[in-house]
C-alpha cells in the first residue's frame, strides 16, 4: 500500500487532505499517530499564511483518532469537541 493509499484509508481524507497533510510532512498514516492535530492546523495555517477553513481541523481531529485506533467517525462529530478547545 504506497503511502498516499495509507492516508486515502483514512475516512473523511481525500487528496486534498492528503496534500495538506504532505504539507506539514505528514506522508504515512503511521506518522499521525499520538500527534496533536490542533498542533498540525497551526502549522498548516502558519506555513500557509491563512487561517484555514476550521472544518479542516476536524478532519484532522478524525485522521488522528483514526490513526491512534478509534473507529472512523464523520469529520462532522468532531465539530464540537473543535468549539470547545476553541473556549479553552
């Protein structure tokens, strides 16, 4: 399995997610494991120049939790756990 197919496994993550991931040097779906992805947001944002769509950082909420072992969930029901880091 190359590593795109490896991340492309990942619900919620097509080959848009996939090239952002690239960005921040994710390559491998191994690589997210135990990773912050709020940290991974920031520094897409910051590498960027952008604050990104915040449903970004959802899918990348889902790609971490699927990474570390959660089953698949829709990149959706992470949007209130977003909101409230977001209060914190």
């Amino acid at each position: 399995m190359s590593a795109d197919t490896d991340l492309l496994a990942l619900a919620n993550v097509g080959p848009a997610i996939v090239r952002k991931l690239a960005r921040v040097g994710i390559t491998e779906r191994s690589q997210l494991t135990g990773l912050d992805p709020v940290e991974l947001y920031e520094r897409l944002c910051a590498l960027d120049g952008h604050r990104h769509d915040p449903c970004l950082l959802d899918t990348f909420m889902s790609a971490v939790d699927q990474a570390n072992g959660a089953p698949a969930r829709p990149w959706w029901e992470y949007t209130p756990e977003r909101k409230r880091l977001a209060r914190d």
